[in-house]
C-alpha cells in the first residue's frame, strides 16, 4: 500500500517562484469575490467536477458515476473544454464526431453514454447557455471546471488525490496546485479519491482533521474499481463475448501496461497484485500517438515473451482507435482496462441522495420534475389513484 503523501515532490528550490505565482491567483480570485469578474448562476441544475492540482485525480470516472446515477431520470449533457482538441468555439458531439474535434475525455464519454449530450466550450457560460437554448439538458455536468469561475454551479465538488493530499503540497511551479489551498473552501463537496481498500478507521480520521472543511462541506472517500478487460478491436461482439476479468491474467502471461494519463502509478499497483511480468510503458497525459510511438509500441510488445498482452486505458484508447500502425500482433492482443469508483464506508447511498434531491428540486422539464408536479396535481385532485414514484438504483 502506497501511504499518503508518497507522490509528492516539492522543488524546493522553485519556492520563490510558487510566491509570484501564488500573487497572480490570488489577486484573479479577489477580482471574483469584489465583483470585478461575474459569476454567473444558471436556472438549470449544474455540478462541477474538478480539483486545484494538475494531474489526474479521477475526475472521468467520477463524472461517469454522475452519468450513470441520473442518466435513466433526465438528460444529462456533459460540458467540458475539451483538452487539446482540433476546433474552437462549441462543439456539440454526435456519435460519428472524432476524437480530434472534442478532445479524448469527452470522447470517451460519448463513446460509451452515446444517448447523453455531450458538448465542449472553452467559455463555459456560453456552453451552457447553447445546450439550454437547444434544450438538450434538464442537468449539466461540467468537467474540469472547479477553477472556471465564472460559472455558479449549484454544486462544487473538488477532487483530492489520496496519495496527494492538497494538504502535503504546495503551489506551481515547486509543487503541483494550481490554487492555494484556501481554495478548497468553494466546494461543498470534497471527495479523498484512490483511496486504498485497506484503509484503518484512524486514517479516515486524522484525514477528515487535518482538511479543515467548514460544517457546509461534506468529505467522501472513494477508491477505484476495476471492470473486466475487453478486446479494443474487432467489434461489438468480440468485444463482449472477449471479455475476461483480471483474475483470469495467468502466472506465465507478460503485461505490457500502456498509459498516457496523469497519475499511472495507483493502476501499476493496482496490477501488481493479478501478475508478475508487468512492463509499465508511460507517456505524458493526453498524449497524442504519433508514428514514431506507434512504431515503439509494436517493438516494445515484440520483444516480450508469450504468452503476452496488452492492457490500456479507456482515456487511451479514446487516442488509439484510428491511429494508424498497429501491428495485427498488438491489435489481436490488445484489452482496455475500464476504471469506475467505489464509495468507501457504506457513503454511497448519502452521496446519491444529496446529489439527485439538488436535481429534483432544481429541474423545469426533467422526468424528476414532472414526476414531482405529478405527485402535487394527485394530491390537488383527490382521485385516490396511486402516486407516480421515482426509483433510483444506488451505484
């Protein structure tokens, strides 16, 4: 078990420079609390998902735990900037977009939720008035967009890594926060995120202590969840009927773990565990393939033992599907890992409820709404008919 803290590198030397910068954050964040930058609030439900850290916290698959949680009840449009896309301006999505024109998180998304809006906009008030004019969404999710305050979400959730706690860092460029950490008192939700499943009732504790929140804040703690692995090429049914779960991983079969995320290292420990022949092959986040890589893949794959394969991430994937030099070799041989959350003691069911009685009581032409107004207009009348009722599942 990887213990707290172990991620961090602090360039002391960097420290004066931290200082500067820290001025220029903290002077833009005056300007929004004197009103000198507007904040605007929406009269649709809006939550924001994102953390005051570069690197990967999990912010997809905590997004994708939204989707799944609401998507059945009301449409869901997921809003992002789209990292390193190809285009500019608002970009609504369908299922035949590419990657290239809405970036690979958002992609990632569409690909696998293809009845939700997805929509990407650098200007994330623009964003959100177009899907409400094209009346796409009864709630909208905002990627990566804790620090994007000139939206009022309704609800703020920050994500804190684990293993880097905003706590134990400190501000760019000796550390790795974009936002000093009185930053983290515009949430009302702070979720500990990649937490180990081993974790004591001590740490629990002294976590919850030293994050200081005020009594509006609420902490959660979730760790990852991994799905079975399933082929990336070679269709939908190859797909499914190809599935196998990571127990199945055999002692004598060599891993060739490919990434090009943030945070690769709680995935490296995470497969530890299933093999003994794993060959972490890295790339920086968001990393777009190019021939030259393509070309290492193949070799680096080619060179281990048989039986061998190879496992990526979703995120990567999104990047690989039609990029061109795969070996048929790499191809035959290639699963995607998918990455979900788990809540950890038993919070589940609490965080579902607070985040589906905020959409309820903030959507106009959601099913939930409806289903509300249903309920007052059976009352109103005395018909003695049974009220309409609203089912939602826990994830």
């Amino acid at each position: 078990m990887n213990a707290r803290g172990n991620f961090i590198r602090i360039n002391k030397w960097l420290l004066p420079l931290s200082w500067l910068y820290g001025i220029g954050v903290k002077l833009r964040n005056m300007a929004f609390e004197m009103n000198l930058l507007k904040s605007r609030s929406f009269d649709i439900p809006v939550i924001s998902v994102g953390n005051i850290t570069v690197g990967g916290t999990g912010k997809t698959p905590h997004v994708e735990y939204l989707i799944e949680l609401l998507k059945d009840h009301c449409k869901v449009a997921v809003l992002s900037r789209g990292y390193k896309r190809k285009s500019k301006g608002f970009v609504l999505a369908d299922n035949d977009t590419p990657m290239k024109r809405i970036g690979d998180e958002p992609f990632q998304m569409k690909r696998k939720y293809p009845d939700i809006t997805v929509a990407v906009d650098k200007k994330r008030c623009h964003g959100i008035d177009q899907l409400t004019e094209l009346n796409k969404a009864d709630v909208i999710l905002l990627d990566d967009a804790f620090q994007h305050r000139y939206v009022q979400p309704g609800i703020n959730i920050l994500l804190v890594d684990y293993h880097r706690l905003i706590i134990d860092d400190c501000l760019l460029p000796a550390g790795r926060l974009r936002e000093p950490l009185s930053a983290k008192d515009r949430a009302d939700v702070v979720i500990v995120t990649k937490c180990p499943k081993d974790m004591k009732p001590m740490e629990y504790r002294v976590t919850n202590k030293m994050m200081q929140l005020y009594a509006y804040q609420s902490l959660y703690f979730t760790s990852l969840k991994y799905g079975s692995l399933r082929p990336m090429f070679g269709g939908q049914d190859k797909q499914n009927q190809g599935k196998r779960p990571l127990e199945s991983i055999k002692a004598d079969e060599h891993i060739l773990l490919l990434t090009g995320i943030a945070s690769p290292k709680q995935m490296i420990q995470d497969l530890k565990p299933y093999t003994t022949h794993l060959t972490p092959l890295t790339y920086s986040d968001h990393h777009q393939f190019k021939s030259k890589d393509i070309q290492h893949i193949n070799n680096t794959f080619e060179q281990l033992p048989k039986p061998r394969l190879l496992i990526t991430t979703e995120k990567d994937a999104a990047r690989l599907y039609d990029v061109e030099g795969l070996s048929e070799e790499v191809k035959n041989n290639m699963y995607i890992l998918p990455v979900t959350i788990s809540f950890m003691l038993d919070q589940g069911e609490m965080f579902n409820k607070y985040i589906i009685s905020y959409v309820r009581k903030n959507s106009r032409n959601s099913i939930l709404d409806q289903r509300k107004d249903d309920h007052k207009s059976h009352n109103s009348d005395h018909s003695g008919n049974r009220t309409r009722t609203i089912s939602f599942r826990n994830n």
